[in-house]
C-alpha cells in the first residue's frame, strides 16, 4: 500500500499536514526545499553572472591583527585635545587586564590629499598619492571583538570557524577566466604563515575545487612544475591522457563524488601549470620602472612589492580571486605600536598604491576591486604591556565596533569617504558599513545577489550572507 500511494494523495497530505504543524523542511529564504534528482557536478569553468557585472576579478590585501584607524586613516581632533586625559565614555576593551583610560591621541599628523581632500596620516604618503581613486570607508563595523572571530565574520559572514570564504563563493557562482592557473590564489609572507593559516581560503562545506591555492612566498613559488627528464614531453602526455581515462571511469562508477572530482581537476590543472605557473610569477620580465614603482629595488619593500606584483600579473591572466597576506597577526599593536605601526607601514604603503596606479594604467582597475584592510582597528586609550611606566611600550587594545578600511576600483566610487565614527574613533556613528553589508556590496560588484547565491548542505542551504538585514551599501557604488 505504501508503494503504490508514494505519488498518490496520501503523500499531499502528509505534506500539507507537516507544513501546518511547521515541520516541512525549509530553506534560508522560508521556501521548502525541493529534493535533487541528479547528482551535481562541479567545475571551474567561466559561468555567466545572473546581474550586471562591473567586477571580474579582486584582489584583498589584507592586514591580520588590526590597523590603527586612529592613526592612519580617521584623524579627530578631540583626541589630540584631550591626550592624556581619562576617558569617561563607554569603552569595549577585549583585554581589560591590560587597560587603561588615558586617552592616546594619533602620534603622526594627517593632511589632505589630492583633488578629493582625504585626509590621511603621514605614515602612508603613497596610499595618499591615489587618494583620488579609492573609497575609504570609515565606519565598519561587525562588534566580534578577538581575532579569529572578527577574521570569520569579515571574510564568511559570520564569526565561526568552518564556512566557506568569499574567493571560494566567487567561484563557485562564476567559475575561472583560465583553466591554467589556480582560479583562488593565497600570497603568503615569507616570514609565516597568517593567522589560522589555511582557514583564510577555506572552502568550508563547497565542494573542494572552490578552496584557495596557497603559493609559496619564495621560489619555486609552486613545488614540482617540471618532470622528471625521462617523462617530458609525449612521454608525460601519454600517462596523463592514460590515468585521465581511468580516474574518469572510476568517477563514471562513483557519480557525486566531490571530492574525487576536485582531485582530478587539481591533477588537469598540475598538468596544464607547468608552463602557465611559471610565467605567471616570474616578474624578470616586468620593466625596471614598474619594479621601482612597486619598491621591489629596496629591502623594506621588496617582498610586499613582489606579491602585490605577481597579483597583477595573475588578474592580467584571469585569476578570480587573490588574497595577499603579511605574517601572523603582525598588525595587533598591543603594545610598541610608536615604533611597530611605523615598521609596518613602511612596508606595505608604496607596494599596495603602486598596485592601484599599475591596474589603472593597464585598463584592468575598473574590472578589479582592490580592497586594503584588516579585521578590526583600535581603541583610542593606552594599553600597556610593560606598565605605565615604560611610555615607548604603549599600545592599543582591539575595536571592531568602528573602524576604517579602503577600497578601489571594480565599480566602487573614488576620491570618496564614507561613513563615520565618534569623536574619539571609537564606534561607527554614520554610514555603518556591517561585515555582512561589506560582503553583499562586493558580491554585488560581481553580479550576484547576496539572497540568492546559496549551496544545499543537507536540508539547509548555506549562504555567505545570511543575516536578513544585510543591504548593499550603494552609496560607496558609481
């Protein structure tokens, strides 16, 4: 009786009685979820996006430990009046152990540049020189105030580990413009390994193809690109037409086996790299003036300069998405910020303006979003870690409840400030950009709406947005 009637009206009642007792499984967006009748196959392949597209490719320099705000990119005025004295507002300290209320005003003065009059610190004067092409937001805000929470909410929507990160959504709604790269490139810092190292190209529970590609930060950037001697060639052409046959038959007997899937993909794409890849880092090449530009002749800019380089060169070649990382959390300046703010700085400034006027004046900056920032900023009062005694220690605390990033090109507007926060930096008042309306906005850019772009995980359908308030913010848009 069962058999016969599993397509009959008693599986309509069933149905109808499981959705008035609010038991019928439903996805994010309140529709039930419809089962699937055909295993999904998963690829890289250049997919159309849904929307108008103004983005195709992004790069995110992105600054683990959390840039002091207050004294690069949001100057007030109150706080150098009122140095030294104690703050009496309401404070979010992460390690109120260390605390304190004296009130830290920036140690370096900000001044306006270019024609958009933005002001910024003196501790970024090249950052300065394309003040007319980035959008600097001034008010984000996500309150998940430690590091590896703020870190996930920034980069997956929310502040847990194992979700998948935006690159890997990117591509699994628009795939890859080549087929001989890596389409989700990480660039390490030669002196280690980001904070929660692979999880910031996670591809959480999206099939595996869509997970980062982490590239050596020396050479061989990429192990293993050449074959052996005696295998180059029709030789090596032979084995892997040879082992493609078989993998594709043992994949014919295994059908919806993801992972399978991605590890034949990852072997095609071993193949085809031997020749793109090293093309692809190798910079020898590249002019004496663009290497000047990107501050590749000096030690203290050479190995920033060098990643932020091979980005470009890597969107030029239809990379999706690019991550360039610096070492462990080497912006959370708890302590000896007068001394370790400046040191970073020095860095990073020339190389990530450099990477902007490079895009622009190849024509690729209008298709590729370059974003500048980290997962939170800072509090406008001391932290100590040596005592008060010892003034060339001071530092400051965590804040994620207001804080600054940058971004330019792919269809954001430029020489433009948005948002603000209080008079002491401390919490975004104006314009309050959300992690989750950061995410939306640049999914957005893409062609994709954040609503829409989902994964079935079982009985739920995952999203990297998922907080019902999230918005576009079209007012940081052309």
């Amino acid at each position: 009786m069962l058999q016969s009637s599993a397509f009959g009206l008693s599986s309509v009642a069933a149905s109808l009685l499981l959705k008035q007792d609010g038991l019928l499984a439903k996805t994010l967006s309140g529709n039930p979820i419809k089962p699937e009748l055909e295993a999904k196959t998963y690829d890289l392949l250049p997919k159309p996006a849904p929307y108008p597209q103004q983005a195709k490719a992004m790069i995110s320099m992105f600054m683990l430990g959390g840039p002091s705000q207050i004294d690069l990119f949001d100057p007030k005025p109150e706080l150098i009046k009122r140095n030294g004295q104690t703050f009496d507002g309401d404070l979010k300290f992460d390690n109120a152990a260390q605390a304190s209320r004296e009130i830290m005003g920036p140690a370096w003065k900000f001044k306006r540049h270019g024609q958009c009059g933005t002001e910024l610190s003196e501790l970024v004067p090249h950052i300065g020189e394309i003040a007319d092409e980035i959008t600097l937001i001034r008010s984000m805000h996500s309150a998940a105030n430690n590091h590896l929470p703020a870190n996930f909410a920034l980069n997956t929507g929310q502040p847990v580990r194992g979700r998948p990160v935006l690159g890997s959504w990117l591509l699994k709604a628009l795939g890859s413009e080549t087929q001989d790269l890596p389409a989700y490139v990480a660039l390490t810092d030669p002196r280690g390994l980001p904070l929660i190292a692979k999880e910031n190209w996670n591809n959480g529970k999206l099939p595996s193809i869509y997970q980062g590609t982490m590239v050596r930060p020396s050479e061989p950037r990429i192990f293993n690109l050449d074959a052996p001697s005696h295998l180059q060639g029709a030789a090596q052409a032979s084995q892997l037409s040879f082992l493609e046959r078989f993998n594709q038959e043992h994949l014919n007997d295994h059908p919806g086996e993801n992972d399978l899937e991605a590890r034949m993909a990852s072997y095609g794409l071993a193949a085809r790299m031997q020749l793109a890849a090293k093309d692809a880092f190798d910079i020898s090449k590249e002019s004496k003036e663009t290497k000047k530009m990107y501050g590749i002749d000096e030690k203290v800019t050479r190995s920033y300069g060098t990643r932020c380089l091979i980005a470009r060169r890597l969107v030029e070649r239809g990379v999706r998405f690019i991550q360039i990382f610096c070492n462990g959390q080497s912006w959370d300046h708890h302590g000896s910020i007068l001394k370790a703010l400046p040191d970073r700085c020095r860095e990073i400034d020339r190389p990530a303006a450099a990477l902007v006027r490079d895009l622009k004046q190849r024509g690729l900056l209008d298709s590729t979003i370059v974003h500048w920032g980290g997962e939170m900023g800072r509090l406008p009062v001391i932290q100590f870690r040596e005592g008060l005694t010892k003034r060339d220690k001071v530092g400051r605390d965590h804040n994620t409840y207001g804080f600054s990033m940058w971004v330019a090109g792919g269809g954001f507007k430029s020489g433009h400030v948005h948002g603000a926060t209080d008079e002491f930096s401390h919490y975004a008042v104006e314009g309050i950009v959300h992690h989750y309306d950061w995410l939306a906005t640049v999914l957005n850019r893409f062609g994709l709406n954040h609503k829409e772009l989902s994964f079935r995980v079982g009985p739920r359908e995952l999203r990297l947005v998922e907080q019902d308030e999230a918005r576009v913010v079209r007012e940081l848009l052309v």
